[in-house]
C-alpha cells in the first residue's frame, strides 16, 4: 500500500540536513530513493499517523521477481553491530548518531530534470523500487546550481540548463547566493542537528587559485571569494569552492567527495574559526580503492612487500563520461588514486587505468593484481575483480559523513580528531588528515577511537545557527553578533574529587578519583558564557538536542599555550566549551620557546567543599603584555577583513566585552603592562565594549605597601604595582573578601557590623579609583556590589546608566544540604554572570543591578554544584523566569 501523501512521510522536524551538489545524479538520486525507501519502511509518526497504527510492509520486487524490503547495509551510523564479537555497526554503540530517516535532503543541479525521473533514466535500481519512489522524488527541489563551463567536460555543457549564471562574472554573487539557499532549507525543513554539504558533482579540473597558493589564508579565500567580476588575468574561483565557502559561512560542513583540489588552507582556516564545522575530503573511498588499501594493509601485515599495484576499472556512468571529454579533470581523479599510499613512504608502484564503457553504464567492473616480494624476495602474485553499482557502493559513504558530521559537532569535537576520524571515508584524506596512515583497518580503528572518545567526553551540546531561536522584542536577549574575549591566565585543573586531609602534616591522604578539566579565568569564563542559551533542550527521537540560540555568538580565549600534552588537552578542553581557538592556536604556532609547558594547577577538592591547590604556573610566567595586544589586534583584523568581505559569521564578531583574569599570576601583565592591555582592547571593542578584571592569586599583603598596620589610601592603591594603573580603565571588579582585604589592609574582624563598614571603606577606595562597579563575593554570605557615580557609567557606554551611585548587599543562594557542591571556578563563573546580565537588553532598557545580581549568583551556584557544572547548557530564559524577573 502506498503512503497516502508524500508529506506523511516528511519528520516535523528533520535530525540532519543532506545537501547534495549534483543531487540529481546516480548517487544523489540512489541517496533519496534510498532514505524514502527506508522511511516508507518505518513510517515516522505523525498527528494522523502514530506508532500503533498498522501499516503494511514496504517491499518491491527484484529482477526475478523476488521480493525486496529496504535496509541501510553499508551505512555503518545506521547498523547495529552484528555477531557474539560485536563490531560493524555503530547505531547501538553512540548515544546521538542520527538516524537518516529523519534527514532533511536536498541539493543543487545544473541540469532541470526532476529526481524521479533522473532515478528512472539512470536504470540502476530494481524498476519496482523506481515505480514507488519515483512521484516523491518528483516532488523534492532540484536548486539551481553554480556553472562554470571551464570546470566541466564539453559533454556536459549541452545539458547545464539549470543554473544561476556563470560564476567567473560575480563569485560574491554566487557565494552569497548559495548561502540564501542553505538557510531557506535548514528554516524549511526545521533542520534541528548539523547540515553537511557534499560535493557529488563531476570531477572537476584542479584550480589553478588553489594549486598555485593563493587562497592558503581564509582572508585570502575571503578576498578572493568578495569579487563581483573577474579582473583580467584573474584566476577562475572553480564551483566546488563557491559551495565550500558558502557552507562554511553558514556554520555547515563541507564534504569533497571530488577529486579535484577544493580543500586548500584558506577554507580550512576558516572551518576552524567555527566549533563544530569541518571540511573533509579528498574523493569518496567506496569501491575498489577501499578494497585495495585492506588487501596492501593485509600483504604488509603478512611481512610481505608490496611492489607493484596494477588496476584497471571501466564503467558508464556520467561522472566517467565527463572525465572522458576533460583531460584536466581526468588527471585529478588519476592524481588522488596514484596517491593513495604516499603516506607510507615505501617503494609501491601504483598504477590505475580508468576507462568509459557506456553500456556497463553504472555497473563498475575492475580488476587489481597485487604483486609483493616474499621470503628470500619471491615474488607473490594475487588478484582481485570486483563488480558493483558505483552508486550503491559511494551513497552509504554520503549518508555516513553527514551523520558523523552531525555527531561530532554535536560534541565539538575538535577539526584535527574529525578530519582523522573520518579518513576512512576518503581516497586521499586531506586538510587535518593528510599523511594519516592510508591502511583501511587503521583508519577503522581511529573512528572508533575518536567516536568512543566523543561519546565518553561530552553530551552533545546546545549549538548557535547564526542566532537562530534567540529571543527577540520584547523578550531580555544580549543583542545578535555579540562576542567576547576572555583573557588571562589558562591551565589545566586536575581535580582530586573527595579529598581528605588539607591541615598539613605528613600523613597519607586520600581522594577518589581525577577529573581534568580547563582552569584559570580564561577556561572558566569561556564555559559560563559558551553555555548561556535562550531555552532548555528537548529530545527528538531520543537523538541530539534540539539547538537553541546561544547567549553569545562568539567566546575567544585569548591565553599562552606550551607545545606539550598539557597544551594539547588544554586546546581540547576549550574546544568542548563551543569556543573559538583560532587565535591562541594562532599564537602557539608562533610561540618561539618550543620548551615552554603549559599551566598545570593540582586541586583537591575536599569533602567539606573546600579546595586546595598545587600551581605550576609555566607558560603564564613569560606571557606578556606584547603577546597580548598581538592576539587583541588579531581578533579585530580577523573580524574587519571577513566583514570587509561582506560576510556575516561566527568570525565576524567584532568584541564587545573583555574579560580579563589573575593578573597577580602574570607576572609580565602587571602595572603599566596592564594597563596597556585594557586599553588597547578598549579602543578594539565595538562602543568602547565592557572590560572586566578579575582577580584571584593576591598574595597576602601588597608588594610595596609602606604601612601594612592601617587602611592604604588612594594613591596606594593607585600605585599599586599590579592592578594600580590599571584601575581606570576597569568598568567591572570582582574580587573575595581576602583579596579585598590583602589588597587595602582593612580590618576584616570584628562584628558583622564592623566587617560591612570596613568593608565599605576599603571598596570605596577602588572607587576613587576609578573603576565603574565593584563586586565583592563572601561566599555564603551572598555578594555586595557597590557602583560609581553617573560621570564615570557615562565614560562606558555599554554599563547601565540606571545603575550609577548603588550600594547593594545579597543573600547566597540557598542550595539543598545534600548537595554536593564543588567551588573551583566560582568566582569566574559569577563574574561572567554578571557580565552577561550587564549586557542583557529589552527593547533598550537594562536589568535592575539587584536582578543582574540575581543571575550572577544563581549562574555561580549552577556551576559549583555537581549535578549541574558539567551541563552544556543554562537557560537563561528559565533563570529569567524563576526569578520572576519580567
């Protein structure tokens, strides 16, 4: 029995979005029946439609009349494993893998024909099948594809019908065209993971603009990308690229299942500015390439030689017919099979013969001799022959990138793991995977490696789309495009959970177990602020979250990073909290003491909630001013040079707020030194922005204090030799009580009353200063804030002007007695709560300061309670509403 309409088969909400280049050809075609086929197999449930209505069984018949159902064979995301010993399938071995039958699928073509019809005229699936899907598939989109005569072969131009004009004439146009596309169909189809963009279309001819080095920095691509028209002489901007940027801006990934040489450095720069967005290739990995790098892996594994690899394959497809009238082209897909075993480095004389046979038509049918040097260098002969639809053989291999695209950016895990991960995949893994070792069982036991880690080390995470589900209005939302940078001190925090012991002694002490996790101001605040959403997750089909618009565009850590280990999980660590690393990875590369190591901080975290800590400060002692304002004026130039380009995305974000911490543990950021840095990020920051210090690290008694016995005053604190003059510059301080105390020397005993007084006196002087809000956190006895006067709030345009000339005291917030508490990173986590609530708007007006104290001190206590500080979310909206606050 057929559906009663194509539409009860379409999920009210798609898990991933598929957008093919070249969709209607052999393998988008065979793609979409194949999913329809499937689906129809599994209706989806509906409001007319649910999981207990019957239905007949979707089947068809075969050739001889046999009868056939779908299944997803090939597809190792959608099968489960298989045998007593496991292995194979991966759908029951991840939480989060997509299922496909609820993929949204669409793509471009430059050729009119509508899908069905291309299915039927193809003539490689069973008739039977054809007849059932093909009015469905008659009804999907074909969009108007990117066309370039230059980069096609001449039996293809007759045919190229259906396009959206000649790139050469404006590559911006086209760019920004197909980016209008990819969001129309992610809003169509209420697209709830990641969309993958796969290049299926002919081979194309190397690009010259590629090959000759000259888009290998993303704003060379970008530049390059922003022409309106082709300057003469200019190189051409091949159409696989056009699709390449415009996924990549619109926070998609992009899969080259092309030989052509699409991937070059300037667009994987760019991917990598965005957590959760890769670009992979270099041509899909099906049929007998796949083959042969299990057969030579097995030869060598043996202790045989390999020497020689002879092949030869024929077939008839379109994609064989275009390399058979474009001799460029032709030698990019010969270029990719040469090198296939490059990686290894050994003496393999690898030779390939591609031929076009119209009437095998997608049949390909190859033959590969394997000839070795055996004991006392005999030689051993083997040979292989393979017959089997091209298409069967590449769709699983689509159908998986996209799912594995969705699941690690679900995790965001980080490029270089992905690129290697999914190596598999392809004949020449290139970008971040290229020199990965080609033998196929090793690829398969680097999937897993990185799937199994992805999945122990992360849910997956509530991700941004450009700001897609940010509350607007009349509803409190930090305004779109907003980005921050949070600078300072980073480390590693290798905590030891239930520690006993801490009062000294030379007895053993114990603790139950280390979690690492990224430390210091930087680590901590990036977390916070990544995590702030406008609204709580729900569960499609018990797959990803649904994503909801992040608080802030873009989170940049602006910190020194050691070539080591330590660095390496630091980076890792930052990566898993959805933030931007592209500067500091930046920075590392340049980094000319190759010795340096990264911070490492030891933490027993106590059973009572108290902490200790064990700090090597490493990098962070010859981390400097210099260094700093470089990676400031880094972060401006990135976002100036994309926007120059007329592109809006992640990277685009110009700051608006700096967050800077621990300046007490860097000893080459203090005094005049840090003052430079806030003022140099002032004049980079839209509106001046909001900078924030953070303090933490402040020894007892101030350096250079001439009476430790009384209050200081003024011009004390003014030239103290850290934080003095700098202190102008500060719109928001946070700091404990100690450090209130060691820094002014008030007199911290006495009645609760006396302790406020003095307290006051002491902050007031921070005041004087010049800093714009002071916030004091006393642990369980809540917060006092105290702010500057209506002249100094008119220095910053972006601080509340509603809040000038307040003093406020609040309560902790009250958390149950069985809750398990851990207060590492409290501090920063109510600092950037507190930032965050200073930039909160509704229709122009701000937060009342008692509300954003509010937030501050609920987005602390989230975060030192256990149960709560590993989520990848907070929901501010939520918050918002619990407080009452309207």
């Amino acid at each position: 029995m057929e559906p009663s309409s194509p539409s009860s088969l379409t999920p009210p909400t798609s898990s991933v979005g598929m957008l093919i280049v070249g969709i209607g050809g052999a393998n988008g075609t065979t793609l979409l029946s194949g999913i329809i086929a499937n689906r129809r197999a599994q209706p989806l449930a509906t409001a007319t439609a649910t999981a207990s209505t019957p239905s007949e069984p979707f089947q068809w018949f075969g050739p001889v009349g046999q009868p056939q159902t779908p299944n997803y064979n090939g597809c190792i995301t959608q099968i489960p494993q298989r045998g007593i010993h496991g292995g194979v399938g991966y759908s029951d071995r991840l939480d989060g893998l997509a299922c496909a039958n609820t993929a949204a699928v669409g793509g471009w073509d430059i050729r009119p024909t509508k899908l069905g019809d291309a299915l039927a005229q193809q003539q490689i699936l069973d008739y039977d099948l054809v007849r059932r899907v093909r009015e469905e598939m008659n009804g999907v989109e074909v969009m108007r594809g990117v066309y370039d005569a230059a980069f096609i072969g001449g039996s293809q131009h007759a045919t190229a019908t259906h396009t959206r004009g000649d790139c050469r004439s404006s590559t911006k146009r086209a760019v920004e065209t197909i980016r209008t596309d990819i969001r129309e169909f992610k809003a169509k189809h209420r697209i709830v993971g990641h969309t993958t963009v796969v290049w299926s279309a002919s081979v194309e001819p190397h690009s010259e603009l590629v090959a000759l080095g000259k888009v290998e920095t993303a704003e060379d691509l970008l530049k390059a990308a922003n022409s309106d028209e082709e300057a003469e002489g200019a190189l051409s901007f091949p159409p696989s690229l056009v699709y390449a940027t415009a996924a990549v801006l619109e926070g998609c990934s992009f899969v080259n299942g092309g030989s052509q040489n699409t991937l070059c450095g300037g667009l994987t720069e760019l991917a990598q500015r965005q957590s959760g967005v890769y670009v992979l290739g270099t041509d899909f990995k099906a049929g007998q390439t796949k083959f042969k790098t299990a057969a030579v892996e097995y030869l060598r594994t043996m202790g045989l030689t390999p020497k020689v690899i002879a092949s030869s394959n024929h077939l008839g497809n379109n994609d064989m017919r275009n390399l058979a009238t474009a001799d460029a082209a032709r030698h990019a897909k010969l270029r990719v099979k040469h090198d296939i075993f490059a990686p290894w480095g050994e003496d393999i004389d690898h030779k390939v013969s591609v031929m076009f046979t119209p009437m095998i038509n997608d049949e390909k049918r190859d033959f590969v001799e394997y000839t070795s040097l055996g004991f006392l260098g005999q030689v051993h002969t083997m040979a292989t022959y393979t017959r089997a639809s091209d298409s069967v053989l590449c769709v699983p291999l689509m159908i998986d990138a996209c799912v594995w695209c969705d699941y690690f950016s679900g995790r965001q895990w980080p490029y270089e793991k992905v690129a290697q991960g999914l190596a598999y995949l392809f004949k020449v893994p290139e970008g971040a995977a290229k020199g990965v070792d080609p033998g196929f069982f090793r690829q398969m036991e680097q999937l897993t490696a990185q799937a199994l880690d992805a999945n122990r080390a992360s849910k997956p995470v509530v991700k941004s789309r450009n700001q897609e589900g940010a509350p607007l209005g009349s509803t409190w939302s930090v305004p779109s495009n907003t980005s921050v940078i949070c600078a300072g001190l980073a480390c590693v925090d290798m905590q030891l959970g239930q520690a006993t012991g801490g009062g000294g002694g030379e007895g053993i002490d114990t603790f139950q177990g280390e979690t690492s996790i990224g430390g210091g101001s930087v680590s901590m605040a990036c977390k916070t602020l990544a995590r702030l959403c406008y609204g709580a997750p729900t569960t499609i089909d018990d797959k990803d979250c649904t994503p909801v618009g992040h608080v802030f565009q873009s989170i940049i850590p602006l910190c020194k990073v050691g070539n080591d280990d330590t660095g390496n999980k630091l980076i890792s660590l930052l990566e898993s909290s959805n933030v931007n690393t592209t500067h500091i990875c930046a920075a590392r590369k340049k980094c000319r003491d190759t010795n340096a190591r990264t911070a490492l901080a030891v933490l027993p975290i106590y059973q009572d909630g108290r902490r200790g800590c064990f700090f090597d400060a490493a990098s962070n002692a010859s981390f400097d001013a210099e260094e700093m304002v470089e990676m400031i004026t880094g972060v401006v130039e990135a976002s100036q040079s994309v926007k120059a380009a007329g592109i809006e995305c992640q990277s685009t974000a110009q700051p608006n707020a700096f967050l800077f911490g621990y300046p007490h543990l860097l000893p080459n950021m203090q005094g005049k030194a840090l003052a430079r840095i806030f003022t140099e990020a002032k004049a980079a920051m839209t509106n001046d922005g909001i900078t924030v210090l953070d303090l933490n690290g402040v020894p007892e008694r101030p350096t250079g204090t001439k009476n430790t016995q009384q209050q200081r005053s003024v011009s004390d604190l003014q030239e103290d030799p850290i934080i003095g003059p700098a202190l102008k510059h500060v719109d928001i301080l946070h700091m404990n009580e100690e450090e209130l105390a060691s820094l002014t020397c008030c007199d911290m005993n006495g009645t609760e009353e006396q302790i406020k007084d003095a307290m006051y006196s002491a902050i007031a002087l921070f005041i004087e200063c010049g800093v714009g809000i002071v916030a004091l956190t006393r642990g369980k006895k809540g917060c006092v804030i105290v702010t500057n006067n209506k002249a100094r709030f008119e220095l910053s345009k972006m601080l509340p002007i509603s809040w000038a000339d307040i003093k406020l005291e609040m309560n902790a917030v009250v958390m149950n007695a069985e809750t398990s508490i851990n207060t590492n990173g409290a501090g920063d986590s109510f600092t950037a709560g507190l930032l965050a609530a200073t930039m909160l708007r509704k229709e122009n007006q701000t937060l009342d300061l008692e509300s954003a104290s509010q937030i501050a001190l609920h987005v602390a206590a989230y975060h030192i309670d256990r149960a709560t500080r590993d989520q990848s979310y907070l929901d501010i909206n939520g918050l918002l509403d619990r407080l009452k606050i309207i």
